[in-house]
C-alpha cells in the first residue's frame, strides 16, 4: 500500500519546516491568498492559527503569521493571514511557501510518512532486481507518480498505487515495488 503522506518539501534532507501550501497569488481585493495546497490536511492550517511563510523549508529566514482564514476553492486554498488587508498588500507574498517547524508537524500514523523521506530511497522489484534511486515525486489529481533514475533502463515512472507499492522501509533506505507489466522496456 503506498504510504500516506502528510506534507512535502523540496528534498530529502531533514528540513526545518514541512510544506503546506506554496503561495500562488493574490486572490481578490481583501488580501486573500490564492495557494497552492502541499498537505492531505489543508484544515490544519486554519485549525492551528499561524504559520510559517519563507523561500524554502531550511531557511533562517521564516516569518510567522496569524492565520485569520483558511478555506478551499476549486482545488486551491484561499488564505486569509493577519495584517494583509488588502491586494496590494497580498502581492508580496507571491511564491512563498505556508510551511509549520517539522517539530509541530502532527504526529505520523502507522504507513505514513513526509514525502522527503522517500527521496532518495533505492526502488527495487520484488522479485529483488534494483531499479535505481528515487529522485521526485510528481503529485497528480489520481495517484502520486515516483521518478526513478535507473542505471539500466533511464528515467522510469512508477504509479504510487496499491497495486505497485509493496513496501516502504524509510529505516533501511529502500521501495519495494510490483512493477505492471510493460511498464520496463525490453531488455
């Protein structure tokens, strides 16, 4: 069963915030924020009452906010943060990501785990055969799709379904995974 994941950020190393929402523009004349959402739990931004907004998850450099509203739209958040009013005042926080310390994150379940954790993981097949490195994550409306740098076969595209994700064992660095048939080229 592919695992849950909780909220992404931008590499597998451990960062100091965990990604939300990626800030897409202003939504409005009354300093909405149009946002994108990175989190299976948009209602926790609204139900904690602040955030982080800063230009990566390892920055110094991040400023907290109160959060006034969170609600959805289409398949966006609209964000309303304490002190921005207005349009003008909304322009500048293009681009920014709505983040919370890794440290307030909601404790994981059983089979969840953050999307960094998977980066990097070696996939291999279940009948043992190592395909390569697992180097992003591509978020699509139906199932997660995991990039692959393999040695033998390039660039391989792996669908995050129950019926490819045998295994995930952040703790020994490796995805298992029933391939479909057809989905490696020939060899």
């Amino acid at each position: 069963m592919p695992p849950k994941l909780k909220s992404k950020t931008l590499s597998n190393e451990t960062p100091r915030y965990l990604l939300l929402g990626e800030i897409l523009r202003p939504h409005g004349i009354r300093g909405e924020l149009r946002m994108r959402v990175l989190t299976d739990y948009p209602e926790y931004i609204s139900e904690r009452g602040y955030v982080f907004l800063g230009k990566d998850p390892n920055t110094d450099k991040a400023t907290r906010y109160t959060v006034e509203a969170m609600r959805m739209h289409h398949d966006y958040g609209l964000l309303k943060l304490a002190g921005v009013d207005d349009r003008t005042a909304a322009e500048a926080y293009r681009e920014l990501f709505v983040m919370i310390p890794l440290e307030e994150a909601v404790p994981l379940e059983e089979g969840e785990v953050y999307l960094y954790q998977l980066i990097g993981l070696t996939v291999q097949t279940s009948t043992g055969e190592i395909l390569g490195k697992l180097t992003e994550v591509l978020e699509t409306g139906a199932n997660d799709v995991y990039f692959v740098d393999s040695p033998k076969y390039g660039d391989v595209l792996i669908p995050a379904t129950d019926d490819t994700i045998v295994e995930v064992n952040v703790e020994a660095g490796t995805l298992t995974v029933a391939l479909p048939e057809g989905l490696l080229p020939e060899s």
